[in-house]
C-alpha cells in the first residue's frame, strides 16, 4: 500500500490522501495510517477486522493456499442467510448480484479458463484470522490512528459483529475526532444492498466536510 499512495500523491501533486478500507481492506488501511499519518487526510473503514474470542465465519479451518476458489454465484444464497428471513427477497435489487458477479467474474481470467463462475480469492484474511485476531494479538494499534476516522457498519452484518466494530471504534481514542455510521437492515455487503446510497453518502460526506472540534 505504501507504494501505492506514494504514486498517487506523485501523479496528482498531493501531500496527503483519503484513505477507505473494507473488511481485510480496512486491516490493510488501518495499519497504513497508524504509521504513515503524514501521507493521510482521513481514514474511511468499513466493518474492519477486529479481535474476536468466539469463531469467525470466514474461517472454515484446514491449512490454507495463497488462494482458494470461491463460487461466485453460488455466494448469493450465504450472503443472503445472514440476514433475517424476512427480509432477504428485498434485500439486494433485482439484477444487481447477477450484474456484480459477470464483472467481477471478468476480472479473473486465470481461474475463467480453469474454473468456470470460481473467483481466486486470497486468504490473507483468513491468516490474519489464524495469527492475530483469533489468538487476541492485534495487527496493528488503532490508538496510534492520528487522522479522522470513519467507521461504516450494517446492522445484520455476520462476519464482523456489532460488538467488534465498538471495540474498534473505542480503541480509535487519538484521532483527532471519530464517527460512526450504523447502516440499518444491511449485512457485511451492505455496499452491494438496497441501502448502499447511505454507505455511499456517509464516505462522501466524511471526506467532503471540514469540521475541526471545538475547544
């Protein structure tokens, strides 16, 4: 990542960016910027992996590869039982999973001419899980997170509960300031889900706004 923000504050004459993460992504983020808060306007992080005592789902055991096969249409039914049954026929609009899938299915043309509808996933979030957040030793510390932060999560989401995004959340105590968003009726995928426009908006106007605490 460190390269990455290097070229982009290089090719657009910037000294510091916005930074978002989702899920393993907001590991990823989250790490970045509690070392390099020079480089770093605000931090943006949706349902982020945390420390959990209890099993997560993600992580179904067994050794593991660089990457494992995922079915990719297949993924709609497990995505749609974390969410209460009453709910599911309307959770994502018609079309969009089929519309997100071709893409994204597209966007793998090793595993399409050796695996049909299978998307190479990599279990860098399930190491992570095996070697820190499972054994309650932390990637990185959010403490020392010194750029505003955002932090985006659905009400029903499975993968990271309510309580560990408040652990997080806490844990972020030396930000200059921090906000949360809780997403009603929406799951880890909320930004593929009826009430992604929230998700989006709340991203938008984080960034967007200028707001400095009073004193």
């Amino acid at each position: 990542m460190l390269v990455i923000v290097d070229h982009v504050l290089n090719l657009r004459g910037l000294t510091k960016v916005n930074v978002f993460g989702m899920s393993w992504g907001g590991t990823v983020a989250g790490a970045y910027v509690s070392r390099n808060p020079e480089k770093v306007h605000k931090l943006t992080v949706l349902a982020p992996q945390w420390l959990s005592d209890k099993p997560i789902p993600i992580d179904t055991g067994g050794a593991l590869a660089s990457y494992r096969l995922v079915p990719v249409r297949d993924s709609k039914a497990r995505w749609l039982n974390t969410a209460p049954e009453h709910s599911r026929a309307t959770l994502v609009p018609e079309g969009w999973f089929e519309q997100w899938a071709d893409f994204t299915l597209a966007e793998d043309p090793w595993s399409s001419g050796r695996a049909p509808d299978r998307l190479r996933a990599t279990n860098g979030p399930i190491q992570d899980i095996h070697d820190y957040w499972s054994m309650g030793r932390k990637y990185y510390d959010p403490s020392e997170i010194r750029v505003p932060v955002l932090l985006v999560h659905g009400e029903w989401d499975f993968d990271v509960p309510i309580n560990l995004a408040q652990a997080i959340f806490l844990e972020l105590r030396n930000a200059p300031y921090r906000k949360w968003v809780e997403i009603g009726e929406a799951t880890h995928l909320v930004m593929l889900e009826k009430n992604r426009i929230l998700g989006f908006r709340a991203v938008r106007d984080f960034y967007r706004d200028v707001f400095t605490p009073e004193r």
